[in-house]
C-alpha cells in the first residue's frame, strides 16, 4: 500500500507501519482463541450458576480472563464471595504492573487513559512490549486489546447460550482453563527464582486443598511470591548471571 | 443468582481500578525493586495454583479427571516444542475430548 507522506500524521504513521501486517495477523489469531476461549468461560459460568448478564457483565467490565475463571470457579466450589473477591482481585494485580509498562511506551492522557486502562491485560501488554518502535506497540496494544475485547464478550455470549445445549465436558472444554493458564505460566518461567515460586506455590496449594475452603489456595499462594519477591537478587556461585 | 451480584460487581470494578491504578500511579511508586520482583512472582504463583487447583481439587477433596490431566499434559508437550496459545488450547481440548470419546 502507498499511501502519501503528507496525508493525515496519525494515519499514515500507522498505514507506513513496516509491522502492521505481522500485527494485525497476530491480533486476530489471538482473538480467534479469544473467541473460543470466551465460549469456553460463558459454558463454564452457565454451568455454575450465573445469569446470561452476569457472565457477560464479567467479560464487558472485569475483561481480564484469569480473574473471571477464578471467580466463577469459586463459585462452582461453593466458596464463600469473599474468597472469589480476593482471588479474583489477587490475580487481577498483575495488570496494574503491566499497566506501568504499557504506560511508559504509550504515554496516554485523559480519555485515552481511561480507556487504555480497561484493554491492559496479558495478551496487549505482551504484544506492545515485544515492538520494536513506540508507533508499532500503540498499534499493537490498541489492535489487540480491542480485537480480544470484541471476541471474548461474544464468545462468552455465545458460550452461556449454547452452554446448557451442549455436554461442555465432552467437547474438552473443561481442559482448557488450566491448559491456557499452564501456557500463560509457561512463559512466565523465565529464572530459577520463578521455577522455585511455582513449584512452592504448587505445593502449598495442593497441601491446602482439604483443609480450606475453596478459593483460598489460591489466595494463599499468593505468600509465596510476596515472601520470594523480598530476597535480594543474589549472584550465586557456580551459575552465570542471568 | 442474585447473591452472586455484590462479588460480581466488586471483582469487576476493582479489576478495572487495579488497572487504573497501573496507568496512573506515578511510575516511581511501582519501581522498587521488591515491589517489582513481588509483581513479576505474584502471576507465577497465582496460576501456578490455579491450574494445580483446576486439576485435583473437587469440593475439598483431592480427585483428578485422567482424561483432563492427559489434555492439559498433551499441552505441555506443545508448549515445549514452541507452540502458540491457540494451538495448545486447540491441542489440549481435542485431546480431553478424544480420549472420553474413545473411553
């Protein structure tokens, strides 16, 4: 495409973009597992118990896929609101560092902001990190947080809908929560400090399972990183620095 | 569910101020070292329990779905060998599925 080097600044900014193509391809195919993912949480929240509006309340308002499966998950267990809350609102913290990330490279202000603010979540902060120039992560943050947007309220729609027509355990749908959030922690793995908390966290939970209503293990899990996250980053012997 | 509302409702707005709160808050305040470290670990965590949870916690008792752990061990694989979210969702749903299919 060939578009003007004196047509509108913001515009051709973005149509010269060397990476728009590679980005908007990725969008979509992050929306399209979105999508199925979305269907997957309206099935899951059906199934639970939840209103046709109140899981896509979920998705328009809270719009942060880990937080809502935990709640909605709590709520399947029969745990106490409280526990859903916490673990919701635990897992959702993450986002307000990303948010610190995603602001130091898109520098929004006003509505912008507040705008920025709801499309901040794992996939949008990933793809905007990974850009080489500031012009490709705004492009990148805004085309796949609104693309993710779209897809997971009407796959959620779509998913409460048909969720009590269709035998979601039959499908596999039920792997697919801890499969995407095993993926999730996959790239997170990054340090033997972050192996260390996983399997920490792992263990703590697992040892809670009987001994605490649901919900809470995943709160409490949440020590482990808050106590692994006070120790000095040491340069050990033996290892390169790393 | 109507009780289910006030959670709801909470969870969703607080998730959206937690979100705010990153855009907003001055930059400084969220830099500390451990203040950064406890953020990178909180997710790992965090998930880390929530798949353990997903597979082997029914109401308080410790029970796992073998068709379950052989999806989400099927992802793992792709995980492995580099596969993108979209496939090891797609991989690890087929899977669970074939192998109740199959049973």
């Amino acid at each position: 495409m060939t578009s003007s080097p004196l047509a509108g600044a913001a515009t051709s900014a973005i149509e010269s973009l060397p990476e728009r193509t590679a980005i908007t391809r990725a969008a979509a195919g992050i929306g399209l597992y979105a999508g199925a993912f979305g269907v997957t949480f309206g099935a899951v929240s059906a199934a639970s118990g939840l209103t046709t509006t109140q899981a896509v309340v979920l998705s328009i308002v809270m719009y942060t896929g880990a937080s809502q499966f935990a709640l909605v998950g709590v709520f399947a267990a029969g745990g106490s609101p409280l526990a859903g809350l916490s673990a919701a609102l635990l897992l959702g913290l993450r986002n307000a560092f990303y948010g610190v990330r995603v602001t130091q490279i898109l520098r929004p202000s006003g509505v912008r902001r507040l705008l920025a603010a709801h499309f901040v979540i794992d996939e949008s902060t990933a793809m905007a990190i990974a850009q080489p120039t500031r012009d490709a992560a705004g492009y990148a943050f805004w085309a796949t947080g609104i693309t993710l947007y779209i897809l997971w309220t009407l796959g959620t729609l779509a998913g409460v809908l048909i969720g009590s027509g269709i035998n979601t355990s039959a499908l596999g749908l039920d792997t697919a929560a801890p499969a995407i959030f095993l993926a999730l922690l996959w790239r997170q793995l990054s340090d033997g400090r972050a192996c260390a908390v996983a399997l920490g966290a792992a263990a703590l939970a697992l040892g809670l399972i009987p001994l605490v209503p649901a919900g809470v293990p995943i709160v409490a899990a949440a020590a482990v990183a808050v106590i692994a996250g006070q120790l000095p980053t040491a340069r050990r012997h033996g290892t390169p620095d790393q | 569910m109507t009780t289910a509302w006030a959670p709801i409702l909470a969870a969703s707005l607080g998730c959206y101020g937690l979100k705010l709160a990153g855009v907003s808050l001055p930059a400084s305040l969220l830099k500390h070292p451990r203040v950064q470290r406890t953020a990178g670990l909180l997710p790992v965590a965090m998930l880390t329990a929530l798949v353990v949870t997903d597979l082997f916690d029914t109401n308080r008792h410790y029970s796992a779905d073998w068709h379950t752990l052989a999806g989400v061990g099927v992802g793992a694989v792709a995980l492995r060998l580099g596969g993108s979210l979209v496939v090891v969702f797609a991989l690890a749903i087929a899977s669970t599925a074939a192998l109740r299919f199959a049973a």
